[in-house]
C-alpha cells in the first residue's frame, strides 16, 4: 500500500465487499491531519472497543474521543450485527505507537516479529476499524467477523496487498490485548468457523469442491480454489473469480447457517 485512497474510493470499496455502510456526519474530513502526516498506507488494523453501555453510544464515542484523545478513534466501528459505521477519515486517533519492526514486515508481507518496542508512529500507516466488543469474553458474533474480514480484505484487494497486510493492534503495540478472542492467523486467513465448513459442503454438492480431504472449519487454499470454481461456474472470469466470497455469489450458494 501506499497512497490512501480518497474518502469516496475508501466508502466504494467497502460497499463492494457487501457489508452494509452507515456514515456519520463530516466523516470525509473529520480527522487529526493538522497533527501529523496521513500516509503512506501500508495494511489495515483490528481492535476492539471495550466496554460499552449501548452500541450507538460507543459508535459516537469512537467519532468524538475524549479530551486526552480526541476523535476520530478509528475510520470505522463494526457494530455487533456486522454495520460498518464511518465515522472519520485520514489521521486518526486508533494505532498509536508500535514497533517498527512490525510495519516492515507489514510492508514486505513477512511473518511478524514481537511487538517489543513503541516507536514508530502508526496512526499514519494503517486503516483502522474498532469492533464492539467489551474485550472481557464477549462472544464474537458471525455476523461481525465476517463484515471485519470482508472490509479488510477489500481494502487489501484495492491495494494489490495480501492478507499479511492485516494486523491487531495487539500485534502492533506492546501491552495491548486487542481484539481478545481472535486468533489473527485464522483471520487472516479467513478464520475458522463452523460456516466455513458449511460452505465447503455446498461447494462440494454444487460440482465445485477441490478438496483432497474435508472440508474443515479452517479457511485453507482448497477453499479458495473451490469457490473459484464456484464463481467460474456463475460466469465470472479474471479478477472476479478470485476465491473470496462476493455477496451476490455467496447469496446463489445458499449455505445454511451452522
């Protein structure tokens, strides 16, 4: 990645990963540029919230901040039921600072390192979307991890960028728990759930599997390739018959909830 995409661009490419968009106010220019540079780009970061009294008051409270960190706090706040509420753009208040080692590796789509130091500024480097969630063993809801993953997988897409370019914060800068309860390899990779077992199956039904064995729970490459015979068999070709779920392709799948 490199230059962020314009505030129109950000808000095309979320909606074309299907998840429903809600904005909030001035959000196109509602950011912290006057205190530091918004670019070059280079993944996108997950948090979570913490604890919250109602869902809209925390989407608010992600746009306004409080005096010791103004708002915005992030770009976007998916809500349990998998909205995705824009509440800023450019320079905002989410990242804070992490370790360098972890942005080059970013950068050059390698594993990880430790997060072991804060001293490289993030704020100006990554998109960042807060997900309700109280952080203390709150239950993930599907609906939320799978908008999660989609608006972090458009955005890579839109920058030529692999899923290695999507990070947590507790990744990123030590000492931070966030998002507890997600496991980032298997999010990165898709993350393993039940439906992914589900979808298998109806891919498998549909002429469409290409599995040696399964499918499991996990998100592998064999899942990949066998929605992307899925999708040839829609009729789409090139670009559009990647392997990642769309939401008209995965509508005609009809998978069953697990």
């Amino acid at each position: 990645m490199a230059q962020p995409l314009s505030a129109d661009q950000f808000l095309s490419v979320l909606k074309s990963s299907g998840v429903r968009v809600v904005t909030h106010g001035s959000w196109r220019t509602h950011n912290r540029d006057h205190k530091g540079p918004w670019g070059p780009v280079h993944g996108v970061m997950v948090h979570h919230t913490g604890p919250y009294a109602t869902e809209a008051g925390m989407v608010d409270f992600c746009r306004t901040g409080y005096p010791d960190l103004p708002g915005p706090l992030c770009h976007g706040v998916v809500d349990r039921a998998g909205t995705v509420h824009l509440v800023g753009y450019g320079r905002t208040n989410h990242a804070g600072a992490g370790d360098g080692d972890v942005l080059a590796a970013v950068i050059a789509e390698k594993p990880l390192p430790p997060d072991n130091e804060a001293d490289t500024d993030g704020n100006r480097h990554f998109y960042g979307f807060e997900c309700i969630n109280t952080g203390g063993g709150q239950k993930w809801t599907d609906a939320q991890l799978k908008a999660t993953h989609a608006v972090s997988a458009a955005l890579c897409r839109a920058h030529g960028r692999s899923e290695r370019s999507v990070i947590a914060h507790k990744e990123w800068q030590p000492g931070r728990p966030d998002p507890a309860g997600i496991d980032m390899a298997d999010f990165r990779t898709g993350r393993s759930s039940p439906l992914v077992t589900a979808m298998g199956k109806r891919l498998v039904a549909g002429g469409c599997g290409r599995y040696r064995s399964g499918p499991s729970p996990r998100w592998t490459d064999a899942d990949r390739c066998s929605y992307a015979a899925w999708q040839r068999k829609l009729g789409y070709s090139g670009a559009d018959a990647d392997g990642i779920p769309g939401p008209t392709s995965w509508a005609k799948l009809h998978v069953p909830q697990p």
